[in-house]
C-alpha cells in the first residue's frame, strides 16, 4: 500500500502524526472499451465545445454552472485559497457509541499509520478507544473536501470512516409511506419472525460469500486465452491528429478539382487516340520525257 495522504490525529492536546491509507480496493475485473471488429482501443479526449480544439490537461479547471447557463470558472490557485480548518489535521471533536451511527452515512474508509516519532501517542488513543467502546467523531479535509469521519479500532490500528453530511442523505418520499398501512395478521408477522430465525447467525462472517459474477468473468478470459481466442490489435503507426472542420472540407475540394483535372485530362486523351489517323497526299506521277 503506499500513503495518499500525510497528516495528524489532533486529539485534545496531543497531535499524533500518520500516515493515511486506502483500506479498500476494488477487486472488479478491469475490461477496456475496444473496437469489436479488430480489438483496437476506444480513447476519450477532451475537447471544448466552443472551439473544438483538444484541452490538455494544464488548462482543465473547475466550473460551476448557473441555472441561466452561464459558468463560474474556478481555478485550482483560487481553490487553493479556500479555508479549510481541518486540511492535514484529523480534528477529534466526539465520542459516541457506534451504533448511534447509521451505516448509510459512512463514505470511504482508510487505515492511519504511526509515524516513527508517533507510535506511543498512536497506541495510547487506541487502546483508550478500544477501552471506551466508543469511536471518536472528527472532522478533516482529503482532496479539497472537508468531511465529517469516525475514528474507531480495527485489527490494532485506527481506521477513518468518512462520512456523508446530513443534507447529502435523501430523505425517502415514496407515495407508500403516505397511505395507510395494510393491515399484517399476527401469522405473517410470525411466520416472517420464523424466517429470520432460521437464517441468523451468531456473527457475520464475509469470508463464506464470493464474487460468482467475478469467478465467471474471470474463467471465461482465461478459457479464451488457453484457446487462443485473442486479438492482437494492430500497432498504431502515428498519434490521430485533431481535424479542422474548415481545413478538412478545403482538402476535398482540393482532392476534388485535382480528379475532375485528371479525369479530363484522361477523357481528352482518349478522344485523341480514337480518331482516324490522317492519311497522307499520294504523290504525284511525273510524266515521261519524250524522246
């Protein structure tokens, strides 16, 4: 794993330098958009829709658009000038129990590591958290976002959970919840409860689920490969250059008045092999002398 991101753990007093990691990767297996006939890659390019010219990625900049249609342009200097209280600071605000927390606000979740001059301060608020069996509310800024999180203890290191604000949870609107509720008899409820009964467990162990989709998937590629059910795209010679819409309809006209040339070049050409070929004066017979 390597560190995304450097900061520390401000905890009362105590600032506990670390190191932040992804603690989630996706195991889906990456397929490219490819050209079906020869297997060649599909590329996506930026262009803008003014002036149709290709942006690189230097001039690429954040735009907020209005509802009239008109845009704020936003650079990343003038995002870097933003506030952010929290920005390479973990802020420990809280401590609540974790079940007080519905799971439909947790975000991403990420893995702290000590930095070697932090490693005690790091282990004393963990095994305080874990003691407490509370987790701790923060607030901090990754990828110029300011989130709320929950710092909690999982497998002897401190894991960040960010979390969603309140107003980026929908409240549920669905006509249903609006009418009367039908009317459920006290078997149903009981044969439901039945159900449930049968098919809990003490704990929830993941590790009996896996990807079928993804075994599938997985199976038929290499069933391919070992067939030798491939395509070798061919090599691309030269990079496509971006075509000018003026300077392309020019070249057609060009392209076309040169073959109109050639064609009645050709035509009177061959109208010159067809005709007749002249035929000489006979020469004339000189008379005799006479005697």
């Amino acid at each position: 794993m390597r560190a995304m991101w450097k900061g520390s753990v401000s905890f009362g007093l105590v600032s506990i330098p670390i190191q932040m990691y992804a603690a989630t990767e996706n195991k889906n297996v990456s397929l490219r958009q490819v050209h079906e006939a020869d297997g060649g890659r599909i590329q996506y390019k930026r262009f803008c829709t003014i002036d149709g010219a290709e942006v690189p990625y230097a001039e690429v900049a954040k735009g907020y658009e209005l509802p009239d249609g008109e845009m704020v342009v936003i650079t990343d200097a003038e995002m870097a000038e933003l506030p952010l209280s929290t920005q390479r600071t973990i802020d420990v605000l809280e401590f609540v129990p974790l079940e007080s927390i519905d799971p439909i606000q947790y975000d991403r979740t990420y893995y702290l590591e000590p930095q070697k001059n932090a490693v005690k301060p790091y282990v004393v608020l963990r095994d305080a958290l874990h003691k407490s069996s509370q987790v701790a509310i923060a607030k901090v800024a990754v990828r110029q976002r300011e989130s709320m999180a929950v710092l909690r203890v999982h497998a002897d290191v401190l894991v960040m959970t960010t979390m969603l604000w309140p107003d980026e949870v929908r409240e549920p609107d669905f006509p249903f919840l609006r009418d009367d509720p039908p009317q459920i008899r006290p078997q149903e409820l009981t044969m439901a409860g039945s159900l449930i009964d049968s098919l809990a467990e003490p704990v929830f162990e993941p590790e009996k689920y896996h990807d079928h989709y993804r075994e599938a998937l997985e199976e038929m590629i290499e069933a391919k490969v070992a067939g030798d059910d491939t395509t070798k795209p061919a090599a691309v010679t030269a990079k496509a250059d971006v075509v000018d819409l003026m300077a392309a309809l020019q070249a057609s006209v060009d392209a076309a008045k040169k073959s109109r040339q050639s064609s009645s070049e050709a035509a009177t050409a061959s109208d010159e092999d067809e005709k007749p070929a002249k035929k000489k004066p006979a020469a004339r017979k000189r008379a005799p002398k006479s005697a």
